[in-house]
C-alpha cells in the first residue's frame, strides 16, 4: 500500500485523481461565478458565494479543495525533479515527435498557475476571509449576504489586473489541455477507441473553462 505513495507510478496516480477533482471544481467554480455577467447584479452570485462559505458540507470541501491542489502540486514538482534526475545530461537531439507541444511545457504552465492561485487568493479569499474588505448586503428576501460580487466587480475595472488574469488564465487553459487527458490515460483509460474522444473533450474542456473564466474578468471592465 505504501508503494502508492512512493513509487513513479503511485504518484502518478494520486496526481491524476487530484486532477480530476480540481477539474470538477473548476467547472462548479466557473458556473457560480459566470453569474457575474450573466445578470444584471452580482445578486445570484452573492447568493450563491455566501451559501458555499456558510455551508458545513462545503466548508469540508474547501479543505480537500486545498489537499488536493498541494497534492497536485507536490507530487507534480517531485515526478518532474524525479524525472531531471534520471536524465540529467539532455540528448543532443531531443525527440519532440513523441511529446506534444503542451506536455513539454506542463512545467511552465503549473508555475503560471501557481502565481494565479496566490493573486487570486490574495485578492479575492483573503481579503474575504480574514482582512475583512467585503461588506454585507440585504436584499428582497430580507436575508443579508457578503457583498463579494462588489469586490470582483470593482477589482477587475483595473485594466493592468484584468490583462494579468488573461495572461495567467490563459496557461490555465493550456494545462488543462493536456492535463485532462493524461488524468484519464494515467489512471488506464487508454483505449484506441476511447483516447480520440477524451482527447476532444479535454480541448473542448480546456477552452470551455479557461474561455469562460477569461470572459468574467473581460466583460466586467468593458461592460459593468
């Protein structure tokens, strides 16, 4: 059993069903905060922000939400040491034939969405959490909410931090491209059959997600 945790392969794994749990997040993530241009007011998004904040169930969540992304990360960094040190004289030549373009940059984009996290937490969790920067609002129902719609609002009429969010959401979207797909492949579906379509999906997924969180940011500053 411990082989799982130490072994190339295990890591792997347990990389790949992290992976798989934050590509599921992402989308519950993205269809709470599309909201915000989908109406007219950040009220649904309010709504639905402060619901996942108070509910026990989520609150439980939130905590595998960030196991899994140190998982993702630390297995991540250390299969991607593990491999340096296997080989650490480059070949002459290297045989980019068998490597897609977006696996040989996997490192790149996992240190992109690195710097995205700690921006995105310190500009959004944080100061909702701890710094105390989101007020209450009441509305029609009589109930009151945090204002947190208010804060993305107005953080992202900010040209300079809209630009950075494209940029960073941008090597989101190509690490989901080939992150997707080889989740799926390490985990043993790979099937001549079954790999064209998850590879479709992945790119329909990677563009969908990173497409959609880069609108949010977008429209709020040329339209809001």
């Amino acid at each position: 059993m411990s082989n799982i945790f130490t072994s190339s392969v295990g890591k792997k794994f347990i990389m790949s069903l992290a992976g798989l749990f934050l590509i599921i997040f992402l989308v519950l993530h993205l269809s709470i905060n599309i909201t915000l241009i989908l109406f007219k007011t950040p009220e649904t998004f309010n709504k639905a922000a402060t619901f996942m904040g108070n509910n026990p169930v989520i609150k439980i969540m939130e905590v595998v939400l960030f196991g899994g992304i140190l998982l993702h990360m630390i297995y991540g960094a250390v299969l991607q040491i593990q491999n340096l040190l296997a080989r650490p004289v480059r070949y002459k030549k290297s045989n980019y034939s068998q490597t897609s373009f977006f696996s040989k940059y996997m490192l790149h984009t996992a240190i992109i969405i690195t710097i995205f996290l700690v921006i995105h937490l310190l500009d959004f969790w944080i100061k909702n959490k701890f710094l105390g920067e989101v007020h209450d609002i009441t509305y029609a129902d009589g109930k009151t909410y945090h204002d947190l719609g208010a804060l993305v609002i107005e953080r992202f009429q900010i040209g300079w931090v809209v630009i950075v969010y494209v940029v960073l959401l941008l090597g989101l979207g190509f690490h989901l491209h080939h992150s997707f797909q080889s989740a799926f492949q390490t985990l043993g579906l790979n099937h001549k059959t079954y790999t064209p379509v998850i590879k479709a999906l992945g790119v329909i997924y990677s563009i969908v997600v990173a497409g959609g969180f880069i609108s949010i940011p977008v429209v709020i500053y040329f339209l809001k």
